[in-house]
C-alpha cells in the first residue's frame, strides 16, 4: 500500500483529476494543504436540516430524506426532466435535473442523504436545480452497523460550486489512512501538560471522528499547533534579525541642542518609549520596533529624535509616508521643531512623484550625497534611482498602508538599517502577538496636556432627516467663532462613486451619495456660507494644488475643508474645531478614529459629527455608534476586533501565515496564545535553530512558506 506524507504531492495521492480540481478550488497542492483544509461543521445522519431556514441564493449544504422522485418530458426540448422533492419533517423542497432521468433509480423514496446546491426558488417553492448529493446506504456504509452509522458524524467542508463537500471527503479518505511520518510540533512535556492529542491521532478525528465526543479534542490541538508554529516562526524571526549585525548609532550633540529647545516637557511615554528606542539604536543588532499611540501622542517626536540620535554619526533616516499631503506635513513640522540651527544642519528633504523634474533631480542629488540626513517621501522613495549616502534609519508611518515588499525595497537602500514602524491605529495584545510578533511592541498611551478633548456625535438622519440640516449649522456656528472645519466624504464624486486613492473601508455596495462635489456643491449654495470660504481636497489633485490647500487651511485662509479620507493621518491644524463625516456607515472604526483625530488638537474643544442613514441595530450602524461612545482607541480597537472579525483586521498585507488562520481564533483563543508564544520563547531562548525540535522546523516549513517567511524578514 502506497504512504504518504504530509508533503507529498497531491495528483501522486488522489490523482491527476482530483488534484487539479483541489488546485482550481483551494489552490492546494500537498497533502498537508488538503489535511489543513477542515471541516466546518459536522452533519449527524441522525438529523434532518429545517428547510425552511434555508435563504434563497446561498450555496448550501443539507441533510434531508427522499420523499418522492419523477420524471416528465421537457418542453421544446428533448429528454425528461427529473422532479425529487426531499423534506426534514418540517418542510419540504424540490430538487431539478434537466436530461438525467436514470437518477430516479438512485434517489428513491425513504433513502436519506446529504444534498448541496445553491438555493433557488420556483413558484413559491423553493429547489436546488443540479445539486451535488451522495447517499447515506452505499457499500462502505453498509458495513456498519445501523446504530454505528446513525451515530458517527459527516464532516462538511468548505466548498465551491465546482468542488463539493463530498468531493473533499473523497481526496482526504484517500490519502488518511496512508498517511506516514507526521511532525510533532508540539514539545512532548508541554503537549501532556495541555492535555493535547499526538498531531497524527488529532488529524484523524478532525477528518474522521467516531463519534462527536472526538472533535473538540482534536480542534483543541490542532489549534494549538496553529499558534505554537505562528509563535515560534515569528520569535525565530526576531532571533534571526538579531544575528545581524548593525552600526550603532550613539546619541550626541544634535539629540542634546534638540531636546534643550522643546517648548514642553516629554509625557511619561514619549520619555520611556525615546529611552527604548535609543537603547536599541546601540544595540549590536538592527532595532525592528512598532510604536502605537493614539493620534497625537507623540510618535513622531519619538521618531525625529531617533533620527538625530542617527544623524549624529553621519547617517540618514527616511521616513515612508502613505500621502503626499501627510509627506509635505512631515517635511514642515519637522523643520519647524528642529528650528532655525538645526533644520539647515540636518536638511530635511521631501521627495514625491509629484515635485517637477528639477526639484526632484535637486532632492534626489541632496539624498544621494548624505547632505540631507533626514528624508521623507511617499512611494517615490522606492524608485531605483533614489540612492542613500548611509541609510541608517528606515520610519515606517501608518504601516498598515504598506506592503511587506515596499518596506523591504527602502530597507535594502541601506545596509540592515534600523526600522522603527508607527501606527496610529492601536493594535489589541492578541493581534500584536499574531501579526507584529517578530517585532518589539511599545505603546504611548499618555496624552500631552493642554488638548480641550473632543465630544462625538452620530446624527441619525435617516431616522431624523432634520438633523442634516443642523449638521451644516452647526457648522457654520464654528466658523463664526473663528474656529475651522473638515468636512469629509467617501468618495470624489458621488455621481460616478468615483473614490480616491485612499478609499474607505466599505462593506456594503450601496451606491455612495456624498462625494467631495456633492458636498462642496450643497454649501457653495447654502445661505449660511455665502462668506465662509469653502475648499476642496482630494487625491487626485496635482500634488502642489494639494499642498498649497493644505497650506492655506492651516494658515486659516480656509474655513471649511470638504475632503476625501486624503486628511486621515498626519494632518496638524490646531485650529480645526469640527469634523462632519458623511455616510460614516461607510468607514471601518479605525478609520473614523483616525479622521475624528484631525480635531480637538490644540486648546480649542473638539467637535465630530458622524452623519449616517444606516439602520439601528445594523454592523454598519454599531460601528458608528462604538466611536462616538468612546475616544479610546485602544478600547475601539478591541470593538474593532469584535466587529470585524480577525480575518479583515490581519488583513494580506502581513503576508499569508498571519491571515491564513485556520482554527486560531485571536479573539477568542488570546490566553492560549498567550500560552503558546511563552513555550515557544523558552525553547527557543535553549535552541533557536530548532535542532533539537525537527518536528517543530517540519512543521514551521509546512505551514509557513519560503515566500511567507522572506515576507516575515522584510517585516
């Protein structure tokens, strides 16, 4: 008999046919893969789904019983068209098969068995129209005995149109039982202390359990293997990067003349954050840090002082920004900190796609020579022709707007330069540990003194269309104070939905009805704004039209900015009172978090209106709803997670090992996790190349990936 192992490929298993099908539906190509692929739920052939819960246009999967089964001519056709109507006790349905009339031999009435199909409806009625199904009495199944069989449960698994459940089951019989050598990831003593099973007897009863008593056993450990392997591949990582070498860059003069000229005394975190990170500029290895803070806490004063702690021995930094207008920002505030002295010193330089040939040509030659020690740009940093004298310092700002690839290509400028991420956008402990578990994590939660707060409010206007009204003014009252105002909307032009590079996190296809045109179309026409002066900001406006508004916005020269999410980062005017978000429904809860951060930033109180017509009690509306309760990112953060689910908060980006979790939970399975990352730092702080645990590097090597482990060291 023909075995297997976990990296054989799949057509030598199950098959030229099966294997291309498998590969079509799930991009699957080992038996590993297959054997990662597990069912979702588990039918009792005891049981009989209630048809009539059923929804209409959903692939489905069911078990039911053949009550009756005839055949009748087609019309204008040839052939007969076969009826069978199949029912749970509570309800029955019809199934459909156009020119297959010897199918009536099989489904006989009484006969019971498992259907799948995407549910339609006829004349009120509803029916699967060609569904997949397999019969409960066939051969095998006719060995057992009647109470064995009732009792033993039918895994489904995901499936597609063109691969059925069934189908999935049929590969993974073929290969289970032939299946030799499976690793242990799991260290013998800590698996017996968790009561987990061996890896081989877990893949069989999650595959094929004889009973349901079987399953959760079974999910328990393999879902520890999904978070003992995740842990120890991302703590290995950390230990790889600190096998490299770096040059330390110790602090000096420039960090000293910077800090004797703040205007203001370092919060409790901005000090103990700057202390880690200059420690790690020292260290014998790369620093690899992410600092989360809310917006506003000071992360990037955290990271110019790193870059004058670099700029002290002569290297450069380059900070990576998502927009130009974020970019442009970057450029002055930092000047203007560093001052008259040092701002000429250290030549803060700006380079973006959109500056014309010339300046470019001059910033590009500023770069290359070492002149300019501190450089900020958006993607135009990643061209070829953009060259370092001595990168020493790479600053990633709102990471999550980047690629691992785009951040690998500015970290190669360099030889293994430091890199200091930062995100606006808090990261619950549990995400931390999955997605960024390869880096060092800090966090800035204290607040600099002196900010008047901001006070948020959802206007409901599909319950209270007067409230539209009074959103604008509202408005208007802001501005009469001396006070400015954004005004934010999902898209460019509603008319034609067309959005901007920075698009919002939407969920629903509903058809957008407030852009940027529409918006700054109502108030040229409104008669509270016949003097305020109204604006426009979007994306794809040439990258000096964009700066000089923002400019004339922070100058105060513009009352009310009506603009895409182009405004979600970075944007400082502390004058800014009021931010009106039209159909927030639309945006994810980080994203208003972010936007509503634009305001509320100097002495003048803070003001956010979140304009919505979606329904009470909808996601879309809870969402909404959980950012005007509360300022708290970090607790949003965790609603996020809730709401959203782990799969769209780990997103791509981070490459497959982290968002191709299986059974893992981050939410739900925190502690074990927690559990899981502190066993892989003891064994690996004794062996952290793994040669005392082969069935761990086996395992590290099957489920995570040559092009997903090059994705985590470019992290």
């Amino acid at each position: 008999m023909a075995s297997y192992s976990l990296d054989t490929p799949l057509h030598e298993a199950v098959g030229d046919n099966l294997a291309k099908g498998l590969k079509r539906a799930f991009h699957m190509t080992t038996v590993g893969e297959l054997l990662g692929h597990y069912p979702r739920r588990y039918a009792n052939r005891g049981e009989l789904t209630h048809i009539a819960a059923l929804p209409v246009g959903e692939l489905v999967t069911i078990v039911a019983e053949v009550r009756s089964a005839s055949t009748r001519p087609m019309r204008g056709r040839r052939g007969e068209l076969v009826e069978v109507v199949i029912g749970d006790g509570e309800g029955t349905m019809s199934l459909t098969f156009f020119g297959q009339s010897w199918r009536v031999k099989d489904l006989t009435a009484g006969r019971q068995g498992i259907f799948s199909g995407k549910v339609g409806e006829y004349r009120g009625q509803k029916q699967l129209t060609h569904p997949d199904y397999q019969l409960f009495d066939d051969e095998g199944t006719a060995r057992l005995t009647a109470e064995a069989w009732r009792n033993r449960p039918i895994p489904i698994y995901p499936a597609t149109s063109t691969f059925s459940s069934w189908q999935v089951k049929k590969c993974v019989d073929l290969v289970l039982p032939a299946l030799t050598g499976v690793p242990e990831p799991l260290p013998d003593a800590f698996r017996a202390a968790q009561g987990l099973l061996d890896a081989r007897t877990a893949l069989t009863r999650i595959h094929d359990p004889e009973s349901f008593d079987q399953i959760d056993p079974a999910r328990e450990t393999l879902r520890m293997h999904e978070a003992f392997v995740l842990q120890a591949a991302l703590l290995q990582q950390r230990h790889f990067v600190r096998m490299m070498s770096a040059t330390a860059r110790p602090p000096g003069d420039l960090l000293a003349r910077f800090d004797a000229r703040l205007p203001f005394e370092r919060t409790p975190d901005q000090l103990s954050v700057g202390d880690r990170v200059a420690a790690d500029l020292v260290a014998p290895w790369p620093m690899n840090r992410l600092v989360q803070g809310e917006v506003g806490s000071g992360k990037t004063l955290v990271a110019l002082r790193a870059m004058l702690q670099v700029a002290q021995s002569g290297g450069q930094s380059a900070l990576i920004a998502p927009t130009e207008v974020l970019a442009a920002q970057h450029v002055r505030s930092m000047a203007r900190m560093l001052g008259p002295e040092l701002a000429p010193e250290l030549m803060p330089t700006l380079l973006t796609g959109q500056l014309g040939a010339a300046e470019r040509r001059r910033a590009a030659l500023r770069v290359a020579s070492g002149q300019s020690r501190i450089v900020v740009g958006t993607h135009a940093l990643l061209s070829e022709s953009t060259t370092f004298a001595d990168l020493g310092l790479v600053v990633v700002d709102e990471q999550h707007r980047f690629g691992v690839d785009q951040r690998e290509t500015l970290r190669a400028k360099g030889s293994s330069p430091h890199v200091l991420v930062l995100t606006a956008t808090p990261i619950p402990r549990t995400v931390a540990m999955t997605v960024f578990g390869d880096l060092d994590v800090s966090t800035i939660r204290t607040m600099p003194g002196g900010r008047a707060g901001i006070s948020s409010f959802v206007a409901p206007v599909g319950e209270k269309p007067a409230w539209f009204a009074r959103v604008w003014e509202r408005v208007a009252e802001e501005v009469r104070l001396g006070r400015q105002a954004f005004v934010v909307c999902p898209a460019i032009d509603a008319a034609t939905d067309a959005t901007d590079e920075e698009s919002p996190e939407t969920e629903e296809p509903a058809r957008t009805r407030w852009g940027v045109v529409q918006a700054a179309a109502l108030l040229s026409g409104h008669p509270d704004y016949r003097d305020i002066r109204v604006e426009i900001l979007h994306g794809k406006m040439p990258g000096d039209e964009k700066d000089a508004v923002m400019q004339a916005f922070a100058r105060g020269d513009i009352d009310v900015l009506v603009a895409t999410t182009v405004v979600e980062v970075g944007v400082d005017v502390p004058n800014a009172s009021t931010m009106v978000i039209l159909e927030a429904d639309r945006f994810g809860v980080s994203q208003l978090h972010q936007l509503r951060g634009r305001v509320g930033r100097g002495s003048v109180p803070g003001l956010c209106l979140l304009v919505t017509e979606a329904d009470p009690f909808t996601p879309a509306r809870q969402r909404v709803e959980a950012v005007a309760a509360t300022t708290d990112g970090f607790e949003l953060a965790e609603v996020d997670l809730e709401l959203r689910g782990e799969g769209d908060v780990l997103g791509d980006a981070q490459s497959g090992v982290r968002s191709s979790l299986r059974l893992l939970r981050v939410v739900a399975d925190a502690d074990l996790i927690a559990t899981a990352r502190a066993e892989a730092e003891r064994l690996l702080a004794d062996d952290p190349t793994l040669d005392g645990a082969p069935g761990l590097a086996a395992a590290i090597a099957g489920r995570v990936s040559q092009r997903e482990r090059a994705a985590l060291a470019k992290n």
